[in-house]
C-alpha cells in the first residue's frame, strides 16, 4: 500500500492561509441534470399526488403497491421489530433514546409573561408544531440514530404527529430501524424515499399527510428536494460532508486520534477530517499510525480519499492560535483532547459540537452521549446552531394594550407611520388616542 499523501500544513508557512482556503472550501457540484430531474418530480408529485408517488416508487426502489396505503409500515410491524431485534441492541436503543430525550428536555421553552405600570401586558406564546417528517436514509445502510435524534426532539417540544419516510428497496427495511421509530414514539411510518418522499411530505398527497417541517439527512436528491419545497414546508439544513477538527496537545495516544480521525472519513470521500496540534513530532507520530492503521481498515479506500484530498495534520505555536484556527473552521465536531479543555473553551465561538477532554470521543456523541448529532457544517456553525426542541416550536408575540397604553403608543405610532407615508396606519393608532 502507498504512503499516505495528507496534507501537512505549518501555522508559519507564509501561504498558510491561502493553503488552508483552499483546504477547506467545499462547493457541492451544481448538477444541472439532477435539478432538472427533482423539479420536475416535486411537481409531479405537488399535482398528481399518490399516483405519481406509486410510479416513482417503483421506478427507483423496484417497489410494487396498488395504493400508498400499501406503502405504510403498520404499528403491528413497527412493535414487532422492537421485539425481534437483538435484546443487545434493544438494550443500546433504549439508553440512547432515555439520554437524548432527558437532554433535550432542558432545552424547552416556555411562554412568559409580563405587565407594564399602565396596565399594557407584553409577552410570549411557545407552541409546538403541529406535524413533523423525519426523513431517514434506507438501502442497505441503517441509520436508527437518525431516528432517534430526528424524532425524540420533535416530540419532546410537545409535536401532535411525526411522519417518518424512508426508502425500502425491493420491500426491505431495517428492523432496528422500525425498532427505533417504536422506541422514538414516531406516528407513522411509510417507506417511500427520495425526492418524491420529500415532495410528498411538502405538499401532501391524498394518503401521506402535510407536514409543517421536514428534518434528517438524504443524498443529493433529497436535499435538492428540501431546497426546491422550502419556503412551502420549513427544513433543518441542507448539510455538507461529515467533518471533525481535533485539538491536541500531544499528550494523548497516537492510536486514539487516528481512530477519531477515520471516524469521520469513513463517512465518504468527501468527510473532513483535521488535526491541529502544538507538537510536531505527536503530528509525526500520528500520520505513521495512519499509515499502519489503514492497512487493516474495512472502508481504507473511501477513508485514504478522504484524507489524502480533504484531510490535514498543522502544526500552531500555541493553543491560543489554536482557537484563532478553531473560529476560523467553523467545525461541526470539535475535539478538544488538551489536559485542560475548559480553559480552551472561553475563547471558541464557532463549533457545532464541542467534545472536551481525552475520553469522549466524538462517536459517543453520534450516537448516546445526548446532545444531538445533527449538526452544522462547512463553516455554518458560525450562524447555525445543533437540532434541537427549539427547532420545533414556534414564537408567538403577545401584546394586550391597556386604554392608556394605546392613547400614548398611539400617538408615537402616528408619527411613525405618518413619515412612512402610510396613513391609515397612522388614522388606525390614532382612533384609540383619548382626546384631551
């Protein structure tokens, strides 16, 4: 096997930032073609409903049904693979489930209150969306972590119904996946998939219902789909590839980091994975375990990718300069494997996740540690935060004016709208201003 071609990048280099611009830009590949294609299958499906659902469905999953109906997953099936999957697995989903629901419980909102001397009552009404479509990928892939992390915060913000989609080629779906749906408490379940799923989700169809939100990953025509349906239906994110920057002082084994680091190229060969340290000889150390480490990999293609073209291991003088490097990425997961994290952590204001100490892994966080998993990413954590309740529910304004709150705003509101030129605005206000 060929030495491992990673970048390798000095904080001192003159062309530093220049190198690692060009490190970290990431502009997905606009695809005329498939554009083309999902609009017009989300138009198909907006206008032609559950006849275009059943055409497409078996077209691209090679899946027969007479109606959509067919289609859904029943809740026999749905409790039933709970019970048939291993007692071990059940045992993990279960924990994992209890620790993500009991996080994002201290993320609730409530409404509040409060009155003014006059008597004029100000506040906020916190409510929950009505329904929600958790999208999660099928195939041969199973993803009950999506599962988990898409719907248990939707239904902890207190949503009525959550729809989940996923595609079942040739009628196969994943048990533990239909166990995660029983245990995350989903509603419904139909295995439908692509860019008709998510179409269908937007608008509805004469079986599969409207929702208010559609979160949860895809390929590249899902998250088309989600970016032509958005503005009819909100949407999480449209996500890039996976990324993780570690931070390490050189204190930390060797072997501990790779493995962080092909956590995250495993994904695909566009993941991003990137370790910065204050040691050269620890960098050093690192990229020769890399090498050895790949040797016995089960994904060593599609991680060797990924490192060699998106990958990087850079030296800083200080971990001062480290967070300067860390706002500067913008990291969906961040490692911070230092003696003392919390000193670090003051001075880091863009990270989707932050991962403190030698010992939590950022797989622990994919998977049970209980903050969500669904992150920003290609820089976005800089105005972007994790998925959470707060995604699913909705801010109402309350104002309740006393009688001599409206003669006072009145008149300011008057004015206002009289140098705005709109006067019916101002004759509304001013219509509630007591004379004398």
């Amino acid at each position: 096997m060929s030495q491992l071609d990673i970048k390798v990048l000095d904080s001192k280099q003159v062309d530093f930032k220049e190198r690692l611009d060009q490190l970290l830009s990431w502009d997905e590949i606009s695809n005329q073609e498939i554009q083309e294609k999902v609009v017009q299958i989300v138009a198909d499906v907006k206008d032609r409903g559950d006849q275009a659902l059943l055409e497409y469905t078996h077209r691209f999953d090679s899946l027969d049904a007479a109606m959509v109906k067919d289609l859904e997953v029943s809740a026999d099936r749905i409790n039933s693979a709970l019970a048939s999957i291993d007692p071990e697995q059940k045992n993990a989903l279960e924990l994992a489930a209890q620790r993500i629901r009991d996080y994002h419980r201290h993320q609730l909102q409530s409404s509040w209150q409060y009155q003014e001397p006059d008597g004029t009552l100000l506040g906020q009404k916190i409510t929950a969306m009505e329904r929600v479509g958790v999208y999660v990928p099928g195939g041969k892939a199973a993803y009950p972590s999506t599962v988990l992390m898409n719907s248990i915060p939707a239904k902890v913000a207190g949503v009525d119904e959550v729809i989940m989609v996923v595609p079942a080629a040739r009628g196969e779906i994943s048990e533990v996946v239909l166990a995660a749906a029983s245990i995350a408490g989903v509603d419904r379940v139909f295995n439908i998939g692509g860019a008709q799923a998510i179409a269908a989700l937007a608008y509805g169809t004469e079986t599969v219902p409207k929702v208010d939100k559609i979160v949860g990953p895809g390929n590249i025509y899902v998250a088309t789909a989600k970016k032509i349906v958005f503005g009819a239906v909100g949407i999480d994110m449209i996500a890039g590839p996976s990324e993780i920057l570690v931070v390490c002082d050189g204190r930390t084994d060797p072997d501990w980091i790779v493995m962080d680091l092909f956590s995250q190229a495993e994904h695909d060969e566009n993941a991003q994975s990137i370790l910065v340290s204050t040691d050269e000889n620890f960098l050093n150390a690192v990229k020769q375990r890399m090498e050895d480490m790949l040797r016995s990999s089960q994904r060593a293609d599609i991680m060797r990718q990924s490192l060699e073209s998106r990958g990087a291991l850079i030296k800083v003088a200080n971990l001062t300069e480290a967070c300067d490097l860390i706002n500067r990425i913008a990291p969906e997961h961040l490692e911070l494997s230092v003696q003392d994290p919390e000193d670090l952590l003051p001075g880091i204001r863009h990270a989707g996740a932050i991962f403190m100490g030698r010992y939590t892994a950022e797989a622990l966080g994919d998977y049970c540690a209980g903050p969500n998993h669904v992150l920003p990413t290609s820089g976005t954590a800089r105005f972007s935060s994790p998925l959470g309740v707060y995604d699913f529910q909705k801010r109402s304004s309350i104002i309740n004016c006393s009688e001599q709150a409206a003669s006072v705003l009145g008149k300011t509101a008057s004015i206002l709208a009289r140098s705005e030129g709109l006067i019916a605005h101002a004759r509304s206000a001013e219509y509630r201003i007591k004379n004398g």
